[in-house]
C-alpha cells in the first residue's frame, strides 16, 4: 500500500488576473470531493493578506510571495494532503519553482483573451489599472509568461467550467495521480 504523503499530488492553475481561475479550482474540488478526495485550495487573494497584508505587487514581492505559495504547497503534499493552487504567478519561474519541489506537479493554463478578462473584470483591477495608468497588473503593466509547456491547457473564455475539471481529473488519473475509480462511499 501506498503511503499517504506518495499519494498527494499539487494542481497550479494559473491564467491572467479574471481568466477563470478561481471557477476552475472551486470545480476541480468539486470534482475531488466526489470522489472522496479532501483538497486544501490555497487562493493567491485569501494567502496574500496573511503573507502581503500591503501588497505592493513589485517584482521582489512577487517572488518572495510565490516562494511561499510553492513552499506550502510543497509542505502540504508531503504531508499526503492534495492541493490546488490558485494563483496567476505571471512569471514561469515561479511556476517551475513550485514544480521542482513537488513530485506530482500539474500546470493548468486557463487560456483567456485578455479583452475577456477586461469585460470579467470581478475585481475592478483591469479598470483601475486602465483609468489610473498606475499598478503592476499582468497583462497591462506587468508581463504574463504564459507557460511554455503547460500540462494542460483549458478555455475559460468558452468551456464549461465543469468540462474543464474533468478534463483537470482526467489529467491527474493519466498521470496516474489519481485512481481510475473514484471511491465509493456507502
């Protein structure tokens, strides 16, 4: 039998600020919870105000932010607990850092035009950053590396967030992180 801590795996989904991220991650969970899988979601906007309570969203704070995001995800799997990631981490580095430190590693692209996520826009970053020029938000003043060689990549500006997750499971049983048969529970 497989120890608990082989059998975790970390899912990263990143995508521009408004791409359909944090949808995705709620369904993948969904997803996970039926078939009996418990999920620590680890939400760049909630893990910011206990790591960066004033953000400044510059380079220097960026990476020390995304070490930290990687460092826990890393934490966590090792400990048998599964994660998802949701996070833009618009550098590929950080991305690669969080890779490198788990062994069962999955990079979502959620692939949005960026005029989609301007009309999305829950937040009002996009229209912030446009009216006042100032801020460092991916895709207007700060760059997005798109990921170069994504294990997935999914539309969030026309599939189904539901179609999406099951594609993100389907991924994890190929890659044999997941078992084919989800348990039953009775």
């Amino acid at each position: 039998m497989a120890s608990r801590s082989s059998s975790a795996f970390a899912v990263w989904i990143t995508g521009l600020p408004a791409s359909g991220k944090s949808t995705l991650a709620a369904a993948v969970e969904e997803q996970l919870a039926a078939r009996g899988i418990d999920v620590a979601v680890l939400e760049s906007d909630e893990l910011r105000k206990v790591f960066t309570p004033d953000p400044h969203y510059d380079e220097q704070e960026r990476d020390s932010f995304y070490r930290q995001i990687a460092y826990v995800g890393a934490l966590l799997t090792r400990h048998g607990v599964p994660v998802i990631l949701d996070a833009t981490a618009n550098r590929r580095a950080y991305r690669e850092r969080a890779r490198q430190q788990i062994p069962r590693f999955l990079e979502v692209y959620v692939d949005s035009p960026l005029e989609t996520c301007i009309a999305r826009d829950p937040k009002g970053i996009y229209r912030q950053a446009q009216s006042s020029g100032a801020g460092t938000v991916p895709g207007i003043q700060a760059t997005y590396e798109v990921p170069e060689r994504p294990d997935l990549i999914v539309h969030g500006d026309h599939e189904s967030s539901e179609a999406a997750a099951g594609r993100v499971i389907a991924k994890l049983i190929e890659r044999g992180y997941l078992d084919d048969k989800p348990e039953v529970f009775l």
